[in-house]
C-alpha cells in the first residue's frame, strides 16, 4: 500500500481538480524557433540608453518584448483574440495576458503556495518598456503573499481550510461557468486573451540540457483559454542565411524557441500560421515596432 501523503498544497489541489476533465480537448501545437538577434541588440540599446539616463525603470527583457508584441498581433487578428462562452465564440473588447509566477524562488516569501498568476490589460497599447512597468510590482506583489486578483484570494482562503473546500468552491464556479451568461460574468474577474509562460527559464543555465517545446493542453474546465505561447531560453544555433548574390552561408545566431497552442475552433492552421508570421515580422524589426521607447 502507498503511504500516506502529506496534505497538497493549494496548486496541488487547484491542478488536480482542473485538469480531471474527459480527454478530446481541440487544441493544436505549433513550435517554432524566431530569430532573436535585433531583438537582443534592441533591447541592449534600450537598456544602455535607460542606465546612462538614470531611468530606474528597470530592464527590459524577452519576455516584455515577446509581451508587447503578442499585444499587436492580438489586436490585429482579433480571431484569435476571443473565447469560448457556453458554445458561443465572443470577441474580446480588450487585449489582456496572464502569465504565471515561481513563488519557488528565494525572493518570495510564500513558497508554499508554488505559483501565482498575473494579467496585464490593454496590453496591445503598451510597448515593452510599459510592459516591463506595470508587470514587476505585480510579481513583486505575488511574491510577497499580496494576490491582486480577487478571484485567486477567495480560492486560496478555500484551499487554506482543505483540499476538501476547495474542491468544493470550484465545482460551484464551475457550474457557474458553463452557462453563457455566468461565463461572461466569470471572464470579468479573470481577464486573459492568451496566456505567456516562460517554461525555459529553469533551463537557462542548465549545462547538457537543451529545451525543445512544450506539449499542453490547456484545460476548459473552469474558463476557456483560447491560446497559451510558451517560451523557451534564448540559445545559439546554426542557421542557414541568404547573401546579397543569393548564395547560402551558415552562421551562428540566437534564437528564442516558442509552442503556440491554439484551440481549432477558433482559428485552422492556416490562420495560426499568419499569427506566427506576423509575430515573427514585428519581432525582426524591433525599430519600426516600437522606436526608440
């Protein structure tokens, strides 16, 4: 016989009951690598030009410029910019993204909760060093304990009495949630347009290890997700370029792995394959996107 567990956390508990749903989920995954060099060096002369101005707004980094950019292409094709309400398909009115926070980390003081989540709106109106702004003091919150979504704060008092509670409260919201109108109502206090996670991050500095992409199915059962974009560590790579004369020459750049997971009754793979065009042409001239911001 297993011996006992110990009691799960409140993400245990959260994870079990959200994803013990029936298999058949219509979600299709894409993976592809985008190349990252005038990215980098954009955001190098952002943070150079911020350092000698004394700005204190901190640095930008990939995934503020991955941010702003999901932003535009969301406000651009806003097919993909909607949810799934009963069986009815809404357009969003806003362009707004959840990410996740490591509360493992030695900078949070509640590592017994695991993780959190953030959501920025408007996003399609930020550039990245906005971006960089209004999402550090909200992971700085969450990483004090201090969760600014009120949904999250009344399931984590149900999840601190047992996992029994919690269970309980989600399967009331659930119900809630599978009517159209109690959906709509739901979506207001959990705004997402797509969700941004930085699976790679742990593997960064991990020698012999190389991050490849990420299969997930994001669950239903609560809110409809229409898409999630996962990030992988920025790596060096071999790459096959064009010269002037249209011969090919290899050369070594830096590239960022990224899944795009999509729900097909939203958008086919025609479609998905212009977002990630479209994603890819804002992120290779970083200039013409954002200037000098």
């Amino acid at each position: 016989m297993p011996s006992t567990s110990p009691k799960p956390s409140v993400v245990r508990s959260f994870m079990l009951w959200l994803f013990d749903v029936p298999h058949g989920e219509p979600y299709v995954m894409t993976t592809v690598d985008i190349r990252w060099d005038r990215a980098l060096a954009w955001m190098e002369a952002r943070n150079t030009e911020a350092a000698a101005g004394g700005q204190g707004a901190g640095r930008i980094t990939t995934q503020h410029v991955f941010t702003s950019a999901v932003g535009r292409v969301f406000r651009e094709f806003p097919v993909i910019n909607a949810r799934i309400f009963g069986n009815e398909i809404r357009t969003l009115p806003t362009v707004d993204i959840v990410m996740p926070v490591n509360l493992l980390g030695d900078n949070s003081t509640v590592k017994s909760r695991e993780l959190s989540m953030v959501s920025l709106r408007d996003v399609d109106r930020m550039n990245p060093r906005e971006v960089a702004a209004n999402l550090r003091p909200q992971v700085a919150q969450e990483r004090e304990g201090k969760t600014g979504n009120t949904f999250v704060r009344t399931m984590l008092k149900f999840g601190t009495q047992s996992p029994r509670a919690l269970r309980f409260a989600l399967d009331h919201v659930a119900t809630i949630a599978h009517d159209p109108h109690g959906a709509a109502l739901l979506a207001k206090s959990l705004p997402m347009s797509t969700l941004i996670t930085n699976v790679g991050a742990a593997l960064t500095e991990t020698p012999g290890l190389r991050f490849r992409a990420v299969a997930f199915s994001p669950p239903s059962k609560l809110i409809h997700v229409g898409s999630v974009f996962g990030l992988g560590p920025l790596e060096r790579a071999a790459l096959v370029e064009k010269t002037a004369a249209g011969d090919e020459k290899i050369v070594i750049g830096t590239v960022l792995p990224v899944a795009f997971i999509f729900d097909h009754r939203l958008v086919d793979g025609v479609m998905g394959g212009r977002i990630l065009a479209r994603l890819n042409e804002l992120l290779q001239d970083p200039d013409q996107t954002w200037g000098a911001c």
